[in-house]
C-alpha cells in the first residue's frame, strides 16, 4: 500500500514537473540572429550601452530584464540572456542575440538559427518596456507592408559602379559621408561593417532609417581633402559601388 502512494506520488510529482517545463516555453523553432561590433557601445532601448561581451539581446515586445533560454535546435546547446533591447526589424525574426550569447550557441559562422525560448523569468512591465514594445510593433507592420523593404532585403542601394575616384572638385573645408550599403537586415549590414573595418577603414557607423528599418552602412565624416585618397583606398580594397553624400551643416 505503502509503494502505491509513493508510486503515485512520483507520478505526480513528474507530471506537475513536465506541466512546469512546458509552460515556460515562449515560443520554439523561431529564428535567432545577432550583433556585434558595428553596435558595441551603442545605446540600447532601454537606454544601457550595448556590449556585445555581455549575455543580453534584443526582443520586439517582451518586458526589459526578463531572462530567456535560448536553446540553439541545430545542436543542443543554451544559454541564458536578458533582454535589454528592441528588436530585430527583420520579417521573420524573432530575437537578436549580443556576440557572446552567439558565441555559446556555436552560430557565429551560420549568422542565424532556429531557436526555443523558454522564459526563466519576467521582467516588470514598465512604461519603458511597454512604450518601446508599441513602437516596435508599430515599425515591424509598417515593414511587412512594405515590399520595398521587402525586395531591399540582401540588396545594396548604392550608385552607379565606380572603377576610379571622383575628381569633381569639392569645398575646401566641407564634409562627406561615403554609403556602401543600405540593408533591411543588420545581420548582412554587420558582415558589410566588419569587412571595412578588417580592410582598415575607421569611422565606419550605422545610419538607420526608423520609418523603414532601413540600414545604411557609412564612412561618416570626410574632410573634403581627404575623399579622393579614401574612394582610391575603397577601389584598392574591392569596394567598387559606394554613394558619396555632402553632410549638412
């Protein structure tokens, strides 16, 4: 009699065990990305600088400081993060991870992954939270509504190609952004950014359209002196299409 109660009582115990694990799932095969660099140091939405070495990462609606699992489905492994950002403004994915939490998941090198979020714990509801929520609601509609954003996906909107430097004469004393690359995705803007910051170029920031979500890798910046040595520079490196823009005073 003694084995049946304790027999049942294991049962229970199992099955209010496997009731718990269930219901802290938030959502399971969504799409994970990342950020790096390009954002280190950078603000986050809920006003922390963004340090890509720390475990923290970007979500569109849930409460800052809610700490998820975030279990890679491709092989197994995990990690914890909190959410300290809004994001990511690309249809179809579901979280941004910080470099370091990539890293732990061992998809650095695939750049995005399907993922399960478990939430381990809630973050407060705050007016922060809420507000920032809406807006990235609202910017993720106006998005999937927009095919231009849609076919802008992978795509550069730069000018015509350049085989050699301008030689049209500027003011002495203006200055220039050079563009190389408007993205939808800040997983392909991040690639664009690293690849001139491995090439040697400095000043390399994003600028980010927050009606379309747009993206736009820029050289910010540019005395006018300094622009031809810098587009023969940018040629040399394999960097032919680019867009030179004077900056407002």
């Amino acid at each position: 009699m003694n084995i049946k109660k304790l027999l049942s009582a294991f049962l229970l115990i199992l099955t209010v065990n496997s009731f718990i694990c269930a219901a802290s799932v938030y959502k399971n095969n969504v799409t994970a990305s990342y950020y790096a660099e390009a954002f280190h140091g950078k603000k986050t939405s809920n006003g922390e600088r963004f340090n890509m070495y720390a475990l923290t990462c970007a979500h569109k609606t849930l409460p800052f400081n809610t700490i998820l699992k975030v279990v890679n489905l491709r092989n197994g492994k995990s990690v914890q993060v909190r959410v300290n950002d809004r994001g990511p403004f690309v249809s179809g994915r579901e979280i941004d991870l910080s470099k370091a939490a990539a890293v732990k998941l061992g998809m650095i090198g695939s750049g995005t992954t399907k993922v399960r979020l478990e939430i381990v714990k809630k973050g407060p509801s705050t007016k922060a939270s809420v507000t920032t929520a809406k807006k990235a609601q609202e910017m993720m509609k106006k998005i999937d509504a927009k095919s231009a954003v849609k076919s802008a996906k992978n795509t550069k909107t730069v000018s015509a190609k350049k085989t050699s430097p301008s030689t049209v004469k500027r003011a002495v004393g203006s200055r220039w952004d050079i563009q190389l690359g408007a993205f939808s995705s800040k997983e392909n803007a991040n690639k664009r950014a690293q690849k001139l910051i491995k090439a040697g170029f400095s000043n390399v920031v994003f600028q980010t359209n927050n009606s379309t979500g747009v993206i736009r890798v820029v050289i910010k910046d540019i005395d006018a002196s300094d622009l031809f040595k810098l587009e023969t520079k940018l040629i040399q490196s394999g960097f032919n299409e680019y867009t030179i823009k004077e900056r407002k005073k």
